[in-house]
C-alpha cells in the first residue's frame, strides 16, 4: 500500500496542537474563509483525538448542520483518510456514531441544539454554525457548553503523575473530604484536560458566533481564536482565489475570504451606537429621582430597562432579566427604595401584566400600559437619532444593552433580527424602545426628535 500523506494547512496545525497546549481554555474557534478546509480541520482532529486517547472509551460530539451535510462533507473525507492510513473505524448508523479506536463520535445535527441535551462529552467539534441563524446558533453554544462536561483521561507521563497522586491521597484520606480536600483538587486538575469544544465556521457577519466571543471577551472567559484564509488552502487552483475576490464587496471579501467578523447585508441595527462616547461610569442615583422602566414580557424571561433624566439627558441606568416575573416588583423596588418608579410594559402583554397587579401596586410602581407597542422600525430610528445626538447614555455596569446595541442586525429581508430564544438581544432593545418612545413623546426637551420620528414614518 502506498504510503499516505497529509500535510495540513496553518490553521490546521494549530487546531491540532492548542487544545493541549492550552489545557485551561474550554473554547476554540476556527473562523475561515471559503473553501480554506475548515471542516478537513475537523476531519484531521478526530483522526488526532482518537490516537491521542487511544485505549480510552470516551465520547465527543461533531456537529454539522444536518445529518446529510455531515456525510456529504466531514464523513467522506474522514473515511478517504481512514482507509488511505488503514484505520479500522465502525460507523452506526442507528445512533449516528462512528467508533474509531477506542473513541466514539457522535453525529449531531446542530439545526436541533436540543439534540445535545441527550449527551455528556468530553468534547464537541462543530462544522458551520454560523450558518445557523443568529438565536439558533446562541442555543446550539449554550447546549455545547453544558454537556461537555466529562473531563479528559490522563495519557501523558505529566498527567499520568498527578492521576498516581491524587489516586493515592484518595486511599490516605476518608472519601467525605475527597471533594474539598486541596491536594486531591489540585493533582486532579493537572492530571485532566477539561472538556472542550472547537467551532469551525465562516463568519456570516455580525451574526452568532461575533455575538458568542463578544460575550466571552466581556465575562473574561478565555478563547483561542484562529484565522483560516481561503488564499492559504495551497491545494486550491492558483486563481481560485483571485475570482472569489473579483466577485465580492470589500466586507464580503473579509468575511468570506479572510475569516473576520465584519458587517454584511444592511448592516448594524443601531449604527449610531458609540460605545466609547455613549458610555458613563455609574454615578448615585438621588433618593427622590424618578425612574422609568421599560418591561418586555417572554416565557420564563422577560427584560426591564430603567432610565432618568439628568441635565436633558437620559440615562439608562440599570436593566434586569426576570426568569420568574412575579418577583419583578419586589425587585425593582428593592434596587430602588425611595424613587419613583413608573413601569411601561410590552403592550402585548396585558393579560400578564393584569394578574401582577397587586405586586406592582404594593411596592408603589405605577403602570402605564399603552394600546399597543410603536412599530419596531420607528423606535430603532428614534434610538438612533438619541445615540446620535449624545442625549442618551447607558451605565457601564448595563452590559446586556450594550452587547444588545453592539451586535444586533438585520435579517436577509431587511428587517431587524427577532430572536426565537430568550433572553436574547432584541429583547433588551424592545424594553428599553417601549420606555423610550413614551417618554419622548411626552417630553418637550425631546419632542423634536420624535416629531422628526414621525415625520420619517410617514415618509416609508
């Protein structure tokens, strides 16, 4: 048999060797372009897991976006390199798993995160889940994340020693003080990789993979993120490089092409948003200010935004998400003892708002429920033209609004980005726009820019 070779690219190298250099880090991205091999990545890191923990029964997920891509795109090149190398593999079509040594992989697809649930990992590597849409791909992270949960065996002689030390202060020691005993935590910590998860994709703009490393930059949880140029597959035909550039805009060519996070389609939802110059460090708030809260209402969670009013201009100046919403009141109140607090709900939502009654009233919040809520288009332009104009900042500690004004986007058809999963950025904006529009128009510091407001709704 002759003898066969794989030369991987630079991206694929590096996949190959950071989730043990970097035994702490839990996520790994590889953003891409086209065609520059991002799912043979995933090809090549099963054939590396699988001869890594050779003689361990252990499972990982590989994700793609259906059962068919899967096969059509990761499953034919790993069973060329498998029969090209003569590794014996056994696939199961019943529980969609392929076995290749002693390691079984999972076949998930990842247009159904729920699926994952079903699960408990060492780790998952998933193909193209930006391609998911924006909510989608948030859910599917959330279920990655949750069910790599099994921590990796010990193979190296490093590993090995600690696993020989913590297993001996085990037998030293009564097994109720195992779990907070110093040194048994410490070895087992050195002895393990934990669990981890690599998501390959091409960025789809601002979409949900930029929103997921946002919020792991601004919870500080360590990522590696690795670049894939579509130019650095040398295995592509020397101009096929050249005519995708030819083809595409200069944020598609970034996009597409070089594996970075840029805006496409109409862009950002909120383009006037500065986080620099629309951002204050928190300041006391006075015992007799008044407070306007704007509330969303969803299922198991349901945003509220409050704002003040200080030299004419407003101030959002704290947000909260209710997973039980008969708490809402005492809540808020009890974030605000003294002031007045004037609640404007989702319209949408009387029938809910209507059995809270009680709560709001004895914590001394009036309700101000509209007819109905402004359409969505207006409120953005009315936001925008507040950001604009520098008569409206945000706290910094109210991070959800920020991440909310930072990466929402429009939709293919042009219309603002509408999650099916809660709590999700929209939901932070449609709280605070509630609030927003009913202040301005009853303001007359403000009215000239909801007159303008009005004024573009009649020109659509």
């Amino acid at each position: 048999m002759a003898e066969y070779v794989v030369r991987p690219l630079r991206h694929q190298s590096q996949l190959l060797t950071l989730p043990w250099q970097y035994r702490d880090v839990q996520f790994f991205f590889n953003i891409g372009g086209y065609s520059s091999a991002k799912s043979f990545g995933i090809v090549l890191l099963m054939n590396k897991i699988a001869s890594y923990y050779y003689g361990h029964n252990i499972s990982f997920g590989v994700g793609s976006t259906t059962q068919t891509l899967f096969a059509k795109t990761i499953q034919n090149d790993l069973e060329k390199l498998l029969i090209g190398a003569g590794i014996k593999y056994k696939p199961d079509g019943k529980e969609n798993s392929i076995l290749i040594g002693t390691v079984k992989f999972y076949i998930i697809a990842q247009e159904q995160p729920k699926l994952i649930y079903a699960y408990n990992f060492c780790g998952m590597l998933s193909d193209e889940g930006d391609e998911l849409e924006q909510s989608k791909c948030i859910e599917l992270f959330g279920a990655i994340s949750e069910r790599c949960r099994v921590p990796l065996p010990a193979v190296e002689p490093e590993e090995l020693k600690y696993k020989a030390m913590y297993e001996a202060r085990m037998n030293e020691i009564p097994r109720e003080q195992w779990d907070n005993d110093k040194l048994i935590l410490e070895w087992r910590q050195k002895a393990h990789r934990r669990p981890f998860a690599v998501f390959s994709t091409t960025a789809q703009g601002l979409r949900g993979m930029y929103q997921i490393t946002e919020n792991l930059k601004e919870k500080g949880i360590p990522y590696i993120l690795v670049r894939g140029l579509t130019k650095d597959n040398i295995y592509n035909a020397p101009d096929y490089y050249q005519k995708l550039y030819d083809i595409y805009t200069p944020n598609e060519r970034e996009a597409f092409l070089e594996g970075k996070f840029v805006s496409l389609t109409a862009g950002k939802v909120y383009p006037s948003y500065d986080e620099v110059r629309d951002t204050v460090d928190d300041f006391p708030i006075d015992d007799d200010a008044e407070i306007w809260i704007g509330q969303d209402l969803n299922i198991a969670s349901s945003c509220a935004t409050a704002m003040i009013k200080r030299d004419r201009i407003l101030y959002i100046v704290k947000e909260w998400q209710f997973k039980d919403f008969g708490q809402a009141a005492t809540i808020m109140r009890r974030d605000f003892p003294t002031q007045k607090l004037t609640l404007y709900p989702d319209a949408s939502g009387k029938m809910i708002i209507s059995g809270y009654l009680a709560e709001f009233t004895q914590n001394n919040i009036e309700i101000r429920m509209a007819n109905s809520n402004p359409p969505v288009i207006e409120r953005i332009f009315l936001c925008n033209k507040m950001l604009l104009t520098e008569r409206m900042k945000r706290f910094k500690s109210c991070k959800n609004l920020n991440m909310a004004w930072k990466t929402r986007i429009y939709t293919e058809h042009g219309d603002p980005e509408k999650s099916k999963v809660h709590p999700a950025p929209d939901d932070q904006n449609d709280s605070h726009e509630y609030c927003l529009w009913r202040l301005l128009s009853e303001d007359a510091d403000f009215y000239d820019l909801y007159s303008l407001t009005r004024s573009f709704a009649k020109s659509k």
